[in-house]
C-alpha cells in the first residue's frame, strides 16, 4: 500500500494499491510486473468515466482513452476553459514555488486538475521504465502536435521520449489528443494522419502525438528549458502555439497577438541526471541519449547550456533552429555554431532552419542512431 500526501495538498489524498504478479514462463531478466491500481484523489476529478478501478497490463495501455476523454469533454474540469487558466496554480493546482522537477517525478502530476501519467523513480532516484525500451530521445518544444516524436516512436518500437513543451493550449490539445487545423479550427480524431510503418508522411501531412504513448513510451513535462531552474514568463502566441516563446515578440504583425503568464523552467542536466546510465547491453540503463532536438524560438543555445556536461558525454545527435526572427532577443546563427564547435560536435545537415549536429566523440553510435541528418538507420 502506497500512500502520498503531499504537505501542500491541503488534506488532498492520493492512494494507489499496488499488485504485483510475475510471469513464470519469461525469463527473469525479462520478467514483466503488471500493476493493479486503484487512485482517488479528494481534491480533483479523476479522467474517467467508469469507476476509477482499472488494470494496467503495459505502460503503452495507461489510460489514454480516459485522458482523451477528460481533456475533450467540456463537462469535465479538465482544461474545459484553458483560455482563462493562465496562472501556474490553475495548471498544475499547486502554487509556482511547488512546481520543480520533482512535481513531475512522481508518477502521475495534476494539469487543468486531471491526473497525467508521468515517470516513475526507484529507491536510488533513477527513472524507471519498461524492459522493452532501449533507446532515448528528447524532444524540446512540442507545440500542438509534437510531431517528431510520433515520428519517433512509430518508427523506433524500442523507443522512449521526454518531450517538454510549456504552451497551455498545446499542451491540453496534446492530452486530448485533438489536433487543431490553424485555418479552420479543430481538428477530428478520425482526422488525424495514421503514420505508416515505415515512418514516412506524405507533403504536408503532420503526425500527432497518440496519447496512448503517454506514460509508457512519452513522457510529457510541460515546462520549459533552459539554462537555469525556476520559473519565467512565457509569450504565448494563441494563432499559432509553435512561435510561442520566452522571448518576447518584436510587434504582433508577424505573430498575432500574445499572452504572457509564467512558466515553469528546467534544466536538461536535471532531468538527465536522474537516468540510469551505465554501458551498453546493461539491462535496464542506457549508454546514450540518442537525439536531442531543439525547437525554442530562439532559445536553442540556453536549451543546450541547461544540458551540461551530458550534453558532451552522452548525446549523440542534435537537432536545433539556426536562428528564429521576430523576437527581442535570441541566439544568432554564429552563436548557436561556435557552441556546438566548443562542445566538440559537428554540423552534418541543414534544411531551411534546421540543422543537425553529431557528437565527435560519440561517432560510433551515429549508424544506429534513426533520423540524424541521414546519418543513421532507416532513413
């Protein structure tokens, strides 16, 4: 029996019964634990319809119907009015002070006052994941879709992704898993473009994150990243969440018109330092962190200082902006290259603002490492 109260939780309690039963026909270095769980929480609507009593068979199953459900049907209290719940407390239902990493380390977090299935950490503070996940990827700046990781994890089943993305709006169309289509609103379930196995879209199709992954194969931090913790004010651009940024917008011709509220900020080198690292083949850690990509409006080169010493150490591949127009403020072509040269990696590719980076001491992993500049396997 687990039991979780949190000191500011003002009598709020969260309780999950735990089963643990084993497969005896698997080997027991692939031995799988399914989890029973029942959760209630006085202070906040579950994302169910049923009763909150459910079986958890694989991460991959947690409960992404019922996220969806929760996060689309303005009859729950769920993000129904996102517009309005700008302050920190509204999103994550405790005040800014509280929001640090390990509010999003606990197994599940509040947002818009659901439950979102987040990491989980061992006894030593390492995150733990499913044995059937093998490689890593970061994901910075989602924005309403987060398309690349869809591409990732439809492509690469061993996968997991840590994606962070602090826009309200595109996080709440990430929970639900409704895209919008920016020229004549919402956009359908039904609608949604079902990536192939081979990974490939067609011109001009985007891929939308399954929130089935959520919790299993994607992790959702809806913060932030830069070179320093703690919290910062965000520009909001409601016509289009992907120029949204922590700098400010030069005028509203380019971008529309802004919000601004604050945010929660982390640093890579946090989040990294609670992986189990350790040597290739080791069950259960992990050697590398295979990509990095960086989509910050400007913000790249903070987003990559945040990384310290792991960013030398243990990613191979980095994706980032060359630059980003329209802002006060933001990192010049120049700067973002003679960083990356400083950090040892190389400029492999670029296309339009996009360019692809590969660590120097890590060229060996290149070839196994999927959608690096072409570098790597089933590209």
């Amino acid at each position: 029996l687990e039991v979780f109260v949190p000191a500011d939780a003002g009598g709020a309690l969260d309780v999950s019964i735990i089963v643990l039963d084993s497969f005896p026909e698997l080997d027991e270095d692939d031995e799988f634990l399914t989890k029973k769980s029942f959760r209630h929480a006085f202070d906040m609507p579950l994302p169910h319809e049923h009763p909150a009593f459910r079986e958890d068979i694989h991460p991959d199953t947690q409960n992404a119907d019922t996220l969806m459900r929760a996060f689309a049907n303005p009859d729950k209290d769920c993000g129904a009015n996102v517009a309005g719940k700008v302050l920190v407390s509204d999103r994550f239902g405790v005040g800014a002070e509280h929001v640090g990493l390990p509010h999003f380390l606990q197994g599940s977090f509040s947002m818009f006052g659901c439950l979102v299935p987040a990491v989980h950490l061992d006894a030593d503070g390492l995150i733990v994941l499913a044995p059937s996940i093998k490689r890593l990827k970061m994901d910075v700046g989602l924005s309403y879709t987060a398309h690349n990781s869809q591409l990732w994890l439809d492509t690469v089943p061993d996968l997991a992704v840590f994606g962070f993305e602090p826009n309200a709006q595109a996080v709440r169309e990430l929970l639900s898993g409704v895209g919008w289509d920016r020229g004549t609103g919402k956009r359908p379930m039904a609608d949604r473009h079902e990536i192939t196995g081979t990974g490939t879209l067609h011109a001009g199709e985007v891929a939308y994150l399954d929130p089935a992954h959520i919790g299993g194969r994607f992790f959702l931090f809806p913060v932030a990243v830069g070179n320093n913790s703690g919290n910062a004010l965000f520009y909001d651009t409601p016509r289009d969440p992907s120029t949204s940024s922590l700098h400010q917008p030069n005028g509203t011709e380019k971008f529309g018109d802004f919000m601004q509220y604050q945010v929660p900020v982390l640093r890579l080198a946090d989040v990294m330092a609670h992986i189990p690292w350790g040597f290739d083949g080791q069950p259960g850690k992990f050697a590398v962190m295979e990509h990095l990509k960086i989509d910050a409006q400007g913000f790249d080169v903070q987003v990559l200082k945040g990384a310290g010493q792991y960013l030398r150490d243990r990613v191979v591949c980095v994706q980032a902006e060359r630059e980003a127009s329209g802002y006060m403020g933001g990192h010049t072509p120049e700067e973002l290259l003679e960083y990356m040269a400083a950090s040892d990696f190389q400029l492999v590719s670029q296309t339009d603002n996009d360019v692809i980076f590969v660590n120097n001491r890590l060229l060996g992993w290149i070839s196994g490492v999927a959608f690096c500049g072409g570098l790597g396997y089933q590209e």
